[in-house]
C-alpha cells in the first residue's frame, strides 16, 4: 500500500532528575555536596532511508515517545543519556509542525538525519549547583521535559522526470517499457492509482529516474478524481513530460488536453510551468494521429515534441536519451525549500516577553515559557528549594511586577496547576 501523509504525536525524552546527595566519609571532613546530573532525553530522530518507498510503517503507530534519561546518583555518578528514537522514513520526506505550519526537516538525502524534537536536558545535581555563595547547596533540578510536537510527515516522491497526462494516455505503458517498472496497465481509466517510480538507462549508459504519476483530470488541482493526491510529487521532478493521446480515441483534443495539464498545474502551483517540459505525443501508430499531430505542432513551437508509440515501443529511446541529456545539463539544485523568495524582505525580530500575568477572578495566573520550565524543574523538596525558585522570580522582575498591577500579600498566584500565596 501506498501512504504518503501522516500526522504523527512525538514526545521527546525528559531529561533524568540530578541527585542532591553529600560525601561522608570518616576521613574526609567537610565533604560537601556529592549528587551527580540526570542524563539528557532521548531525541526524536528521523533519517531518509534508500530501502523505503512509502509511509505506510508511521501509519499505524501515531505516537511515539522517547525514554526518560537516567537520574543522578551520590558519589557524582551522573545518570545515562537515553538512546535516541531513530525513525526511518524514505528520501523525499517532508516534516511540517501542524502547530506552526513551520517545515521541520526535508530530507533529501540518502542517510540524512534531522533532530524532530528534542529531548530534555538533565537536570542537575548540588555538585553541580554549588556557588561561591552557597558551597553546599541542599537542592538539585528536576529533568527538564522532552519537546512535545504534532507533526505531519509528507511524503514528496523524488524524480527527475515526471511523466503527466490524462488517464489512459500511455504513462504507465511507457515507464514499463523504459525501466524494470511494472505498473498496472488496463483498458479503462485510473489503472494507475499510486505514482511509479523507474530507472532509466539512455544509450550513453547513463542513467535517471521517472515517475509515472497516476492522470489528471479536469479540477485536479481542487480535489478532483486523484490529481490533489499527486500533484504534490511533481513539485521534486526536474523535467515535466507530457504524454498526449495524439490518435484522439476518447474523442479529446490534443491540445485541449494540454492546456488543460497546463492549467490545473498552475492551479496547484504557478511555479510548476517554469519547470523544463517536453510533449511526448504517443499513439502514432494508430490511424488519424498524424493529421492531429501536424495541426498540433502549429500551434505548439517552443517546446520539444517526440512522436512515439508505446504499445510498438517506436521512438522511446530516443526520448529516453534526450532526457538524460537534458537532465545532465541542469545545473544542480537544492531541491525543495518550502518557500520563493520573490523579493528583498527586511524582517525585524520581536523581543518576547518572558513571562505574562493576568487575573482570573480572584487569583493572579503567571504564565511564561521560561517560567514554567523552571517550575517544572524545581524539586521543592524543602525549604531551600522553594527560596530559590523564589529568588529566581524576583530576579525576573516577577513580584515588581504583581506589585504594579495591584497585588496584595496574601493573594493568590498560579503556575500551571499550582496555587501559592503571594507575599514579599
């Protein structure tokens, strides 16, 4: 089966909490502080695999979760960093944050490796929180959590040709002559449900790869029949060939139907006209293709136009040649970056406010990415726990803050899900 899009649930691994321990030994007086560091969370990591061709493996598991580094222990044993998640996904995988629309990770090459999402760093232990100020700190941190993020993974074949047409044109027919592809071949429409992917060889032994994607149909670009599936995987071919019906058996105009491909690919994306096409008229041994192709060629001038046979396997070759031609004589590429620039855009960067307080009916809400990670770090195991987190707060301006905006001591203030009485 043939999946190429899934929306995946990734949980990196939290970090291991560090440990507040002290050296006592009978010989060693003053020991001081002896707790080692949590290891670091396991990443989430996907890496383009030559071996696959399709996401259907992340098609049943929708959430994967990455383990929990090791916790700290006395004598600075610091804890193991958790492996990391590997996941495997084909060349051409595309990875978009569902949250942000932002493009994670394109992976377009052979044994490329991109971090999804992070796991936590370890939290540390009073070995390593000791100051000049506090030489025996009493307190070590939490692990910090792993990155949470809901992702949708896209798979964009990669090709150098693709081949496009309407249905029953002759695509699948000559990819299946050209290469060791065998894609179903019938007499009726939509044989092609998946696009194909095949190799190539011209007679220089050289080689490239073609794509037979499935055909399209008028307002493919909106969703209809398969095109809005596969139109996407055109967007990774260097070279777009035409296939045409040249002989007319449904009755169709051949240029009609050109313009038609034409139209619902800048529907799709206008980029996609700019890409180098060729017009591959098929069908030339049928009766009546000859007198369309001549009326054809008059109103088409600038584009290379090869007359072929698919079923009699005439003239395949040399379309066959002049593509790898083609295609050797593109300049290299970086394929694939989620956007154009069209123009020179200057953009200035907003400061972020670290932490925001507002009320809700009685209690004073705190909210802050720092802030929360640094709850979510603190152990508040005692008293000297809880001074620091407190101190950490009023070095961010938190109480001057509260302050200003009208709060009392005795008031009630909340982080997360937890509530704590406001006071100087």
């Amino acid at each position: 089966m043939f999946v190429d899009e899934v929306n995946l649930e990734l949980i990196a691994g939290s970090g291991g909490n560090g440990c507040t321990a002290f050296r006592r030994e009978k010989y060693v007086p003053m020991g001081g502080p002896f707790g080692g560091d949590g290891g670091r969370g396991a990443n989430i990591i996907f890496k383009a695999d030559t071996g696959l061709n399709t996401l259907l493996d992340l098609r049943y598991q929708k959430k994967y979760i990455g383990e929990k580094g090791a916790n700290g222990e006395g004598k600075n044993k610091d804890g193991a960093n958790a492996k990391d998640m590997v996941i495997k996904v084909p060349i051409g995988t595309v990875v978009t944050d569902l949250k942000t629309n932002e493009i994670i990770a394109d992976l377009i090459k052979p044994g490329q490796e991109e971090i999804i999402a992070k796991g936590g760093r370890g939290g540390r232990g009073n070995s390593s929180l000791r100051t000049k100020a506090n030489s025996a700190p009493n307190y070590s941190e939490n692990g910090e959590e792993g990155e949470r993020k809901e992702v949708k993974v896209e798979l964009k074949l990669l090709a150098d040709v693709g081949l496009v047409g309407l249905p029953s044109v002759g695509k699948s027919t000559i990819i299946s002559c050209l290469s060791a592809s065998r894609p179903k071949i019938a007499a009726y429409h939509f044989t092609t449900l998946n696009p194909n992917l095949g190799v190539v060889k011209a007679r220089n032994g050289k080689t490239f790869v073609m794509a037979d994607l499935p055909g399209l149909i008028e307002g493919a670009s909106l969703g209809a029949g398969l095109g809005d599936k596969f139109l996407k995987h055109i967007e990774r071919c260097k070279v777009i060939a035409h296939v045409i019906d040249m002989a007319s058996i449904e009755d169709r105009d051949p240029f009609d139907d050109y313009n038609l491909i034409n139209k619902e690919l800048a529907d799709f994306d206008k980029k996609l006209l700019d890409k180098p096409q060729i017009i591959i008229a098929n069908k030339m041994d049928i009766e009546g293709s000859s007198d369309n192709l001549s009326e054809f060629k008059k109103k088409i001038k600038d584009i290379k136009i090869f007359e072929v046979s698919a079923a009699t396997n005439q003239g395949l070759q040399d379309v066959a040649d002049y593509l790898q031609k083609m295609i050797e004589d593109m300049p290299d590429e970086e394929i694939l970056k989620n956007e154009s620039i069209e123009e020179h855009k200057v953009y200035t960067f907003k400061k972020e406010e670290p932490f925001t307080i507002h009320k809700e009916d009685d209690v004073w809400v705190i909210e802050g990415k720092n802030i929360e990670r640094m709850f979510k770090m603190t152990k508040f195991a005692n008293e000297e726990d809880e001074y620091r987190f407190a101190n950490r707060l009023t070095r961010l301006g938190v109480d001057e803050k509260l302050r200003e905006l009208g709060a009392e001591d005795g008031d009630q203030v909340r982080i997360l899900d937890f509530y704590f009485d406001f006071k100087d």
